[in-house]
C-alpha cells in the first residue's frame, strides 16, 4: 500500500541547494536559468577596495551555493549535474534534501527590500580609525565622520591640539589595519 501525500508531495515542486565550483556560482546560476530551471541566486552589493578605488561589487549571500526550485516527478535532474559551475546537489545519502518554501521566501523578501535601499557607504561607518594614503596628511590617522557624495569623506583630524575637520577623496584613505 503506498502513502498517497507522500505521492502528491513528489509532485510538488521544493526548493533544492546546489554546490557549485568554487567561484562559479554566478556561472552555474545563468546556465541553469538559461535551461529553463528556476534558479535563485541571492547576493549582496558591496563596497570593495579596487586599484586604490572603493567599487560596488556584487557577492553571492551564500558563496559556493545557490538554490533550484525542482519537481521530483516533473523536473528533468540529469542536465543539473553536468551544468558549467555545478558540483553537485547537496544530499544525505543519494537523496537530495529539500529546503523549507519559507526560508528562501524571506530571502527573497529581505533581498528584495535590500535592492530597493539607496545605496550607503558601508565600507566606512562613523567612527572608525582611518589612516590618509595620498596629501600633506599622508600616514595620519584620523576618525572617519561622514560621507559626502561616493567620492568624497569628511575626517575629523588631531592637528595642532585641535579636531580639525577635513574633506578628502574617499580612495585616499584605509581603514586601519587594513
């Protein structure tokens, strides 16, 4: 005798987690869309340090990861595994384990309000011990107090016994220790 909701459970389709080749998330991601599959690949913009310069580069949430949504009847699995950029489905056993409807939901729900915030600058926040890289004021420390547009930083400086504020390009300065 077989368990009929087990039977209409394999019809429905659930979220699945792939593994995907290091530093081929996005790769896998567009393969697999290009294939018809469902694919949810969330990531996150964030401010990086390139060539001197802060860039907006976008990050998976989950690197090395992403999530398909398949139907065990319906769905075609075969090509998944030999898609550029996936390693494999995440499995126990020779099963591969599905993931509750409502946690990629609000994912899709956080990474949705995310997008829909202006951009701020976070590689700096209020605060934080700066060391000045170019200018007179070159290898002074100083306290990161604003953002003045994307190229532009207000500094609180110690000189002469005095807080003095500054106004600097954002690329000429590092956070401490790094």
């Amino acid at each position: 005798m077989t368990d009929e909701s087990t039977q209409d459970g394999d019809s429905i389709p659930r979220w699945y987690v792939i593994q995907c080749k290091g530093g081929e998330s996005f790769r896998a991601s567009e393969h697999l869309d290009n294939q018809g599959y469902e694919v949810f690949h969330p990531v996150l913009e964030v401010q990086k340090r390139r060539r001197g310069k802060l860039t907006w580069v976008a990050e998976p949430l989950f690197p090395h990861y992403l999530f398909i949504r398949l139907d065990r009847m319906a769905s075609n699995w075969r090509p998944i595994r030999s898609t550029r950029g996936v390693l494999r489905l995440v499995s126990f056993g020779h099963e591969p384990v599905a993931v509750q409807d409502a946690l990629v939901e609000t994912l899709r729900d956080r990474m949705a309000a995310d997008s829909t915030r202006e951009r701020a600058n976070v590689y700096y926040r209020q605060g934080d011990i700066v060391e000045i890289t170019e200018g007179p004021f070159r290898a002074l420390q100083a306290v990161f107090d604003a953002q003045k547009g994307e190229e532009r930083a207000i500094v609180l400086l110690n000189l002469l016994q005095q807080t003095q504020r500054l106004e600097l390009p954002v690329e000429s300065l590092r956070k401490r220790g790094g």
